[in-house]
C-alpha cells in the first residue's frame, strides 16, 4: 500500500506541495484534478523518488520510506515497484532506439542475472498487450504516431508489472479516439494496481479513477468518488473546474474561475478567488475533513445553501399557488424554475422575495429561517422583473433608478452612492457618463433597460438574484447578451441565481440545476444535463418536445394546445436530488 | 406609458381659457395693491353711492369705500381659501387614501368606513351650523372646508394608489427593502400628480363658492374682506342704481373664478381619461 503523509515539497522557496495526505491500498485509483501549476506533477515525480527538491513528509510504499531512502535504493524500486507514464510522448521516448529495444531496457534494468532467455517473449507479450503490433517494435519513436507513442510508453511503464502506476496527463495530445483507445487499454491494465492518474481533463481522470482527489496550490481541496464528487461537487474549486470544461454531460455554457492561481496565500489557497469567503478564509488553512462520506477543505463546509425552501405554499384564497415546494439553492449556482404559465413560478419567486406572504413552510437563508423580511433581507435577495420598462418609473432617469436602492438601504454618503453606480453600470456593459445617467426609460432601448435593472439589482451586492423571466421581451440577440452578462456576474460574483423561464432551451444553457414546475408543486428536480437528456416525468418529457429547436419539419399533430391535462396518477416530484 | 398630461391640457381651448381665467384672478390678488391705491377698508373722500370715474372705477359703496379696492383684495381671500382647502383636504386625501391602499386590511377598512360615513353627512348644513357658531376667519375656513371636503378625494386616491401600487416599478422599490413612506413619495404620489391635481381644483371650486356663500349669509368672520360678503351688502340696496357696479362686477368674478377653476379641471379630467379625449389632436402614444 501507498500511503503519504504531510507532503510538503518546495523549489526555490516556492512551496509547491503544501502538505498532501494520502491512503491508497492495491487496487485503489485515484485522480488528481487540478489547474497547471497546482502540484500535480510534483506529486507523481515525488512518488517515483524522481524530485530535485527540498521535500519533507513520507511517502511509504509497503513500509518504505521513499523520500528518506537513498538514490541506489530508489533506482532498485523505479520501474519495478512503481512506474510512470510520463506526460510528454515525444521527450519520453529515446529517439535513437527502437521501441522492442526501449521496452527490453526497461525489463532487463532490473533483470536478475541467468534469466535473459525469456526476455524477448515477455516484450512482445508487452507490445501486444497495449496493442501494438509485433513489426512496430522495430519502429523508431518518430516513425510512430501520438497514440502508438503512447502504447509503447504504457508497455514500458508495465514492464516489470509494478505495484503502484503514475499516469501523467495519459491522454493529452491525443485525438479523441486515439484518447478513448487508450483509455480503454489503460482501463484493462491497471487493474490490482495502486493508479495515481494526473490529469487537468476532468473526462479522462473520470473514466479512469474511482477516485477522485482536487489539488489546488499544493494543497487537496476536496477528495470523493468520482461520480459522486463530479455529479454534487461541494467545493466551490471543484465547481469551477467542472465548469469551465467543455464536456457533453453539463449543458450549461462555460464559465471560467475569476483570478488566477497564486502560490503562498495566506490562509486557504483558493481563499482570494472564492466568492463565499469568510474572514476566516484568509487567516487559517482549513483542514481536510469528512463531510458525509466526502473529504472537503473549506471552513464553510463547501458550498453553502443559500436558499432553502421546505413545504412552502402559497394561496390566493382556496387555490394553492405554490403548493409545498422544497427547493435548495447553492451559493454561486443557477436554479431554472421552468413550467408552462399558470404553474406558479412567478408565485414562488415572489413569494421568496416577499412579495406574496406564504402561508405555510419554511424559508431559510443562510440557513436562518426567514422570519422577517427587513432591510437587510433586501441587500442579499433582489430580484430583476420580465419587462424592464415597466420595472423602473418612467419619471426616474438611469441615475434615479440605481441609485434608488442605494438610498433606500442608506449606503455611503451620496458621492459614493453615484460612484457604485457608475462602477455597477460599466460592471452591466452600460456607459457610466452623464448623458446616459440623465436618460429616461423610454429613451433607451429594451436590452439597456434590461440592463439597467440588472445594475439596480446588483448595487446592494446581493448573493442572490431572482430573475423572472428577464429576457422574454427581448429580441433573439439582445436577449443572448443578457444571459451572458448574467453568467459573467455569476462567475465573477458568486451570485446564485434563481431563474425564471417557459422556455426549457433557455433554461437548458444558463442553468447547473433544474426544477420543472407543475400546478404549483415541482414535479422533477436534478442537474440540468440530466433532466434534459433523461427526462422522468411526462410533463418535462412533454416540454423537451415542444422546445425550440432548428429542426425544419415536425410531427405536431400529437401537441394539443392548452395547458397540461394529464391525470394526476404520474408520481409527483419523480426525481428527488 | 408617458401621456403628457400638462401639454395636453396647455393645448385644449378649455383648458387654455381656464388657466387664463385663474392667472387673472390670481393677478388681481396679487398685484392688488399696485393696481389701487386705496386700502379695502379705507373710506374714501368720494361720497357714497359714488358712480364710477376715473379715481374710482367701479364707484364706491354706503360706506364710501372704494369697490375696485374691495374685489381685489375680495379675490386675495376666495383663492387663499381655495388653494388653501386644495392643499390641506389634497393632504389629508393622499395620506388617509394613499396609507389605506397600501396597508389595506382593517386600517383600510377602517378609514374607508369614515369616509362613507363623512360623505354621507350633508356637509352644507354642516358647515352652515358650524360656521354660525364658530364665525371663521381665513385659516379657519380652511380648516373647516377641509375636514368635510378631503372624505372624496381619499377615495379617488386610495383606488388609484391601488393599481399603482401594483406598477412593477413599485414591486421592485418594495424589493430594496423600501417603507411606506419612501413609496409614496417617491412612487405613488409622482404618478398620482394629474389625478391629485383634479382632485385639488375641484375641491377650490368648492372651497371659493362655500366661502362666498357662508359669507353671503353672514356667518363668517365680520372682518374678512370677501366676495360674498360684498355680495350681501349690495343686495340690501338693490333699489339703487349702485348695484350695476356693485353687485354685477363682484357676481361675474365669483363666476370667472369658478369657471375657470371648472375649465381647468375639465380639460386636465379629459387628458387623464381616454375616454374623454378627442379623437385627434392628442398625441398619445405608449
């Protein structure tokens, strides 16, 4: 077993490993995700006993202790116990000899003396088992291309049948089916080993880990099974990540991490790109503890649930407009709330933002019960409305009309107050200069003043924004900006986002999570990628079939109009997160 | 919706008659002292019963007090009562009408039931007892006509603060975690503006024809200069001749100053209400 505590290891002063503990047993893999420069590479070369630098901790491989042993002994282990697919397939391979001869070198290094017979059957034996046929062997490096580069070098890794297996970036440079080939060898071969795959393509080290471990500045951020950890990541580094690569799974356009990755900040690593910083972020490391079978680094427990509904109604009279909704919103994530009109999601929105009281059930906000809406409820909680012309008085220009809140929540003195808005203004892409602070409504066109309302939602900085239906008066191109503009400020602001649409193909790329709501109760509920590629209920079923798409002609003999009228005996809520 | 309520009225003939009507009034008292040189109460060296002339242009009366002199400074108190009721009753009606609509439930219920009852009362024979006992002066004329006139106007105000307060914008002025007050000023009262300014020249009609006629049966302060006042003077020496320079010019600017007050709130009740609006010459438009 492979066990490494405390590893710190440091070049120049710049501590690159920053205390890494680690447990992995025969059989066990593990991927370590994470951003250029967070240690990964560093960890691998630190197991393989290959680190030039001043490195403290242990790393024991049954019992031994890698980094105290000497160079001699090391060299006994490397390619014996443990081996290393190394990250760059053209420098890996010596480009003067062949590959049979490169794969025997690696068998014979640690040959016993007498046993030189069998040696030639055991490459080719190698050579075939990743797939490479026996005339390639005598192939030099450069009359190979990428992926038989690869085979050969994954031969040479698996040529004394180590223990512990160190992929490095396996499948980068790869074309995708060159990639899904060597995933599919490597998957076969890495059985009953210890597999360390060191990766920033989060699709890879999905395929190949049950395991999954984020790295971020030298430090472990989060540790869980894969599917579970790439499913609901709780660290808020984890959620970036998953975000920010392109895959077919996630269907929500991309957003990156704000900032860049900085070496030595104090406290938690990621603390200066976080959006859900606490004071104490910045002053101590949090440790990696077990939260529920995951194993997190962050002093708020990860992301934390902003908003919390549970069994909230609301009634206008009799009639149950919202009829006992649970719903859980993270912080920096986007709900769609999507359902035909009359289903009760502007009811909702309202009802959380308090306009409508409801009448029975719990809100929660940052984990306080909501009991009382009062000025400081309204700094974290703003809502931007469907039409925007309607939303901001026609007697009020661009100036009154941001600054309002400002003076409603009595913030800073009114130079500053014109300053915030000037700077939220130019933050919504609008011109901050007089004449366009003097403009009224009905002087600027609709997108702008989907703008506008947007600064004047964000100028209290709030942590969520309920949006209702923002773009549905816009045109097509107008309306692609906004939700752009959304996103963006989700990104850089942690802001959640609970969105309000009829239109699922809206719903389908701005959103991490969707609740698809009917007659006032939330009939399906789970990531977004999901709900629309594997619908549950019929009524979703029923609004991915009608949803907008640029096929020419379709079968809509089947679509009667009006409301939804199926009979109630479909479960209700079919999918529980 | 941007309707220029004010162009518009500026632009009808009724409107524009009415407001020239109100300037001129308003003129009058004004500039009263430039335009005589005599003080309302001031007896005169012409003899009573004087006809008009040069010095005295609509003569003088029993008391040989220069009649000119009296309508003007007359005119001074039929608007500071008018306005004056238009203000305090326009007052009361915003925020009685305007906290109701915004509160409702039992306070809404509770000062819409006031009004029903105060609109029931008939607020002439009110007035006329109070008056006779009270005999008021300027202020408490205000006063007086504004505790039985506001009752109307609340409920105008209450039912239009009612669908604005339903206006997007004020649902999101509410999300800023904004209070009553800061709703009303800044929200409702701006869009109320034309509705409350009908609702004002109204309750002056009212208010300058109640004080004419409380003073016309002479139960208001004896020391007030006023219309009616002068009004019921003349009528006792209707045998004369005097009453073509007295009574007749005093009535027609009573009359000039109601019509006017009504012309205004005509055309500016026809701009506000679709309905009434021309067919053309409006420039409308969302």
């Amino acid at each position: 077993m492979l066990e490494i505590s405390d590893l710190k290891v440091s070049y120049d002063r710049t501590e690159i490993l920053r205390g890494v503990d680690l447990d992995l047993l025969r059989g066990d893999s593990l991927a370590i995700i994470g951003e250029s420069g967070a240690g990964k590479t560093t960890l691998g070369l630190a197991v393989m006993g290959l680190l030039d630098a001043r490195a403290s901790g242990r790393i024991l491989l049954d019992g031994k202790d890698i980094l105290s042993l000497d160079e001699r002994e090391r060299r006994k282990m490397r390619g014996k116990e443990m081996a290393m697919v190394f990250q760059n397939v053209e420098d890996a391979l010596d480009p003067l000899m062949t590959v049979y001869d490169q794969v025997e070198e690696a068998i014979s290094t640690h040959l016993e003396k007498g046993d030189i017979q069998d040696v030639g059957d055991r490459v080719n034996g190698l050579l075939g088992s990743v797939g490479l046929k026996m005339e390639k062997g005598g192939s030099f490096p450069h009359q190979l291309s990428g992926g038989e580069k690869q085979r050969a070098l994954i031969a040479m890794a698996l040529a004394n049948d180590p223990q512990v297996l160190i992929l490095d970036e396996p499948t980068a440079s790869l074309d995708a089916v060159s990639k899904a080939d060597i995933i599919g060898l490597l998957r076969k071969r890495i059985r009953e080993k210890i597999v360390l795959v060191i990766t920033h393509d989060i699709s890879t080290a999905a395929k190949l880990a049950e395991r999954m471990a984020v790295l971020y500045a030298g430090r472990i951020v989060e540790l869980g099974e894969t599917k579970d950890l790439l499913e609901n990541p709780r660290h808020p580094y984890t959620r970036g990540l998953i975000r920010s690569s392109p895959n077919m799974t996630t269907t929500k356009d991309l957003q990156g991490i704000p900032g860049r990755m900085v070496p030595g900040v104090p406290g938690c690593p990621f603390s200066d790109r976080c959006t859900q910083r606490i004071d104490r972020c910045r002053r101590e490391v949090p440790k990696l503890t077990d939260a529920g079978g995951r194993m997190i680094a962050c002093h708020r427990g990860g992301i934390v649930p902003l908003l919390e509904l549970s069994g909230v109604r609301t009634s206008f009279g009799d009639f149950a407009a919202v009829d006992g909704v649970d719903l859980t919103l993270f912080e920096g994530e986007t709900i769609a709330l999507v359902g035909e009109s009359g289903s009760g999601k502007t009811t909702l929105a309202k009802t959380v933002i308090g306009l409508f009281e409801h009448a029975e059930g719990e809100i929660r906000l940052e984990g306080e019960p909501l009991l009382r809406r009062d000025r400081d409820f309204y700094k974290k909680v703003q809502m931007i409305y469907q039409n925007p012309k309607e939303s901001i008085s026609h007697r009020m220009n661009v100036l009154d009309a941001v600054i309002e809140p400002l003076a409603v929540q009595k913030v800073g003195s009114p130079a500053e107050r014109i300053e915030i808005v000037k700077r939220v203004l130019d933050e919504v892409e609008l011109p901050p200069d007089d004449l366009f602070l003097k403009k009224y409504p009905h002087q600027i066109s609709g997108g702008e003043a989907q703008r506008v309302a947007i600064a004047r939602a964000l100028v209290l900085n709030p942590k969520l924004l309920i949006a209702d239906e923002p773009t549905s008066s816009l045109d097509a191109s107008v309306q692609a900006k906004i939700l752009k503009l959304l996103l963006n400020l989700q990104e850089k602001r942690g802001l959640a986002i609970l969105f309000i649409t009829h239109d699922i193909a809206i719903a389908r790329k701005v959103s991490d999570r969707m609740a698809v709501m009917l007659r006032g109760k939330i009939v399906e509920e789970g990531t977004t990628g999901e709900v629309t590629t594997n619908p549950v209920h019929p009524y979703t079923m029923k609004l991915l079939e009608v949803a907008p798409d640029l096929a020419q002609k379709r079968d809509v003999s089947d679509f009667r109009g009006g409301p939804w009228s199926a009979s109630e005996g479909y479960p209700l809520r079919a999918r529980e997160l | 919706m941007h309707v220029n309520v004010w162009h518009e009225v500026a632009e009808s003939n009724m409107g524009k008659a009415g407001l020239l009507l109100i300037g001129l009034m308003v003129a009058l008292a004004v500039f009263a002292p430039i335009l005589s040189p005599y003080s309302p109460r001031e007896k005169t060296d012409a003899p009573a019963f004087s006809r008009p002339s040069e010095g005295h242009w609509l003569g003088t009366n029993d008391a040989r007090q220069d009649i000119w002199t009296q309508l003007l400074y007359g005119a001074r108190t039929s608007l500071s009562v008018g306005f004056g009721v238009a203000l305090l009753s326009a007052l009361i009606s915003v925020l009685v009408g305007g906290t109701a609509a915004i509160f409702g439930g039992l306070y809404d219920r509770f000062w819409m039931r006031v009004v029903d009852a105060s609109i029931a009362i008939p607020d002439v024979i009110v007035i006329i007892l109070v008056a006779a006992y009270l005999r008021p002066n300027v202020l408490l004329m205000i006063l007086l006509l504004s505790a039985l006139s506001w009752p109307g106007g609340a409920r105008v105000i209450r039912a239009q603060t009612l669908t604005l307060k339903e206006r997007m914008h004020v649902s999101a002025a509410r999300t800023f975690g904004a209070g009553w007050s800061h709703l009303l000023v800044r929200h409702i009262i701006p869009d109320l503006g034309p509705v409350l300014v009908a609702i004002m020249i109204q309750d002056a009609r009212r208010a300058v024809f109640m004080e004419a006629g409380l003073s016309f049966l002479g139960i208001s302060d004896p020391s007030m200069m006023s219309w009616g006042k002068m009004m019921q003077y003349a009528r006792i020496f209707t045998y004369l001749e005097v009453w073509k320079w007295w009574l007749l010019p005093t009535g027609l600017a009573l009359s000039l100053t109601l019509i006017g007050l009504s012309f205004t709130g005509y055309s500016l009740e026809s701009a506000l209400d679709p309905r009434l609006r021309d067919a053309e010459g409006h420039e409308g438009g969302i």
